[in-house]
C-alpha cells in the first residue's frame, strides 16, 4: 500500500526566513550530495493594488524577469503575479544562485512584503518530485517552507513529504533512510505526522478526504463503498439517534433563541476541562489547536474514531464532526448539540454553564455513535493495519 507521511515542523514567525531556509539547505548539504533542487514561488496579493513587491525584485535583480508569470494555477482560480520556477514560469526548473534566493527571503516581509512565499527543496534521497496527490505543493515530495500574509499576521510553515510502501500485515512502516533522517534533523522538532494511504499511481479508485483536506484516490474502494450507505443512512436517522442518545440537557434550537441566550462578548472560560472530564472516561485523548479540539480513541480494528470540534476563533461558536477513520476511507457525521439544533450549523457556544452541557450531550450521543455507528463501520471495512494512524 503506497502511503504518503506528511511530517510537519515547529516553525516560529521569529525566526527570520532567511535563517530558516539557511538550516533547512544545510540538513541536505550533510548528507553530502550537495546542493539540493530548489523551486520556489514568490507572490503579490491576487487582489490588484497596492505595493507590488515582484516589481521590487525586479527593480534589484532585473534577470529574475523570465520568472514571472500571472498563469492560472487551475481552471478557475486567479492566478497571482509571481516569480516562480514552477511548471507554469517561463524558466519552470530553472534555478537561481541561491545567495539571490536566500537576499530576496531576508526582505520577507518589510522590504518585499509578498503575499505568499512557497519554497521546496528536493533531492534523489525522497524519489520523484511529481506530486503524490492532486496539485498540491504539501504533497510533493521534498521539504516545503511557506510563509504567508493572513488577517492576524505572518503565517508559517515547514513540512516534509516522503512516500513509502506500507505492508499491510506489518506492524510498523518503513523508517526514513539516514539520508532523510539527517535532513529531518536540520527541519528541527516534529509536532504533527500524517498518514495518507494512497492507489498506486494511474489506478482508477474513489476519491477519499484526507486528515489535511486534499482528495486523493483511495487504495481500498471496497471499503469505501461499504462505508458510505452506512454514513448515509445514519445521516438520515440523525434525529432518531439524538432521541437514543438521551442527551442530559435541552438546549435551545440553533438561531435567533439560542443567540438570545448567548449574547456576544459572553465566554466561556477554559474550554479542555469540561472535554477532558466527559471524554477521558470514554477512552478520549483531547488536543488542542487555534479555534478547535480534536479528540481521538483507537479501535480494536486499528480504526480512530474522533471527534472534531471547530470552535472559531472569533465567533466563538461550535460546528461537531464525528469521524471514523481508516486506510483508505473515511466515515463523517455533523453532530448537533441538541435534539433541536441543526446539525450542520454553528452552535453559539455562550459561557461556561452553556458549554458544559453542551459537552455533556456530545458526550451522550458519542457514546451512543460508539455503541452503535462505529462498530458497523468496523463490520463493513474490516481492520486497518497495525501502523495505521491518519495523525499523531
């Protein structure tokens, strides 16, 4: 089974750009194999207006100009004006002298304020470059460094990309050559790795969601399409389950009635104890991040259920998924809060008393979905490997 591991880094917004492509280039010069392929991508905003700084660039490096292109990426999009060596730049595999490279990341963001920056680097030690899955740069093979404009300041990323054969009989997956390994260390401390089984290259296979959002063809289309009238129907029943469910506590409908009852400005407090409390009992591990909780268990049939809480940054309402996870699909149900709250819509989250129950009636139909939802799925699939886990 091919699997691509998406291994992502911790990555500070302190540190400056420059310094981090300068350690990221120095893990692949210890392996000994010289310079890495590096391809690279600097953008303007896709909205028109204002400072551009591929005009500053070229303003100080003019030979940089057959890099440029506004080409769309896909059907659809915009496409932003770039200085890029990708596939749709007049010098796609070109490079540059990395000195220019690594001046033009030191301006990143006060002299050359670009909208969004993507630079990978690749050698023969990760296989092909191609991308594993769809058009997206996170799936191609190599070390991804992206550093990008959003409302709340300078985003910033660094991942690496392998793909390996994966025996499904097998405990574990291969480990990374010594190569990578080396290269791994130069990234710094992994915080995040995910799994995404994936059909051999040119199969014809439905397409799957993964953990990261990006679609790609499942290695396990049986499952799939056992998986799916199973999710279909309990999506249908939702109410019916809810009623099972006998959730503790009758909240408001989602809307005008339960704004009323949460007016904004309200908080909640702390949100993890209350999660904590239901779900560690159930066999839980709760994780947070920016606007959200994620709370997992393993099956028996190395499956993971999880709960995944979408609590909005500002908002400060809740959107609950249930998901069943395994290698090659994906089973998915929008939660309510409450036998008259709508499933699909965001749920005013309001103070601490409101959030406490709402955590008491996930807890009550979640146990209900582990009673019942998950152990069909487990019927129909069958058993995931061992060394399957979609994140850890």
């Amino acid at each position: 089974m091919r699997v691509a591991i998406l291994r992502t880094f911790a990555a500070s917004r302190k540190e400056p750009l420059a310094d981090m492509l300068d350690r990221v280039r120095k893990g692949f010069l210890d392996v000994g194999r010289g310079e890495p392929s590096i391809q690279f991508n600097f953008g303007d905003s896709p909205i028109p207006g204002g400072v551009s700084s591929v005009d500053r660039v070229l303003r100080r490096h003019p030979e940089l100009e057959r890099f440029v292109t506004s080409a769309a990426p896909a059907a659809g999009i915009q496409g932003a004006r770039r200085i890029s060596n990708g596939p749709l730049s007049q010098g796609a595999g070109e490079p540059i002298p990395f000195a220019t490279l690594r001046e033009i990341a030191a301006g990143v963001p006060r002299s050359f304020p670009f909208h969004s920056v993507a630079i990978q680097f690749h050698s023969p030690d990760f296989g092909e470059r191609s991308p594993a899955a769809g058009r997206t740069a996170q799936f191609m093979a190599g070390v991804l460094v992206v550093d990008s404009w959003w409302v709340n300041g300078r985003n910033r990323s660094l991942s690496a990309c392998t793909i390996v054969e994966g025996d499904p009989a097998a405990k574990k997956l291969p480990p990374p050559s010594d190569a990578l390994a080396t290269i791994f260390a130069g990234c710094g401390k992994i915080r995040r790795t995910v799994q995404v089984p994936m059909a051999e290259p040119g199969e014809v296979a439905p397409a799957v969601r993964s953990t990261l959002g990006v679609v790609v063809p499942s290695p396990n289309p049986k499952a799939v399409q056992a998986v799916q009238p199973i999710v279909l129907d309990y999506r249908a029943r939702m109410a019916e389950i809810v009623e099972h469910a006998r959730l503790p506590h009758d909240l408001a409908a989602s809307g005008l009635e339960a704004r009323k009852e949460a007016p904004v400005g309200v908080s909640s407090g702390p949100k993890k104890p209350a999660l904590e409390r239901v779900f560690k009992p159930m066999g839980y591990n709760c994780r947070g991040s920016t606007g959200a909780f994620t709370l997992t268990r393993r099956t028996a049939a190395n499956l993971t259920a999880e709960l995944h809480l979408d609590c909005g940054t500002w908002s400060n309402s809740l959107l609950a998924m249930f998901r069943v996870f395994g290698a090659g699909f994906k089973a998915t149900l929008f939660l309510p809060v409450s036998a008259k709250a709508i499933p699909q819509a965001q749920y005013p989250i309001g103070n601490a008393e409101r959030w406490e129950k709402i955590v008491e009636n996930l807890g009550a139909l979640v146990a209900e979905l582990d009673r019942t939802f998950v152990p069909e799925i487990e019927r129909a699939a069958g058993p995931s490997p061992e060394w399957y886990r979609p994140e850890s």
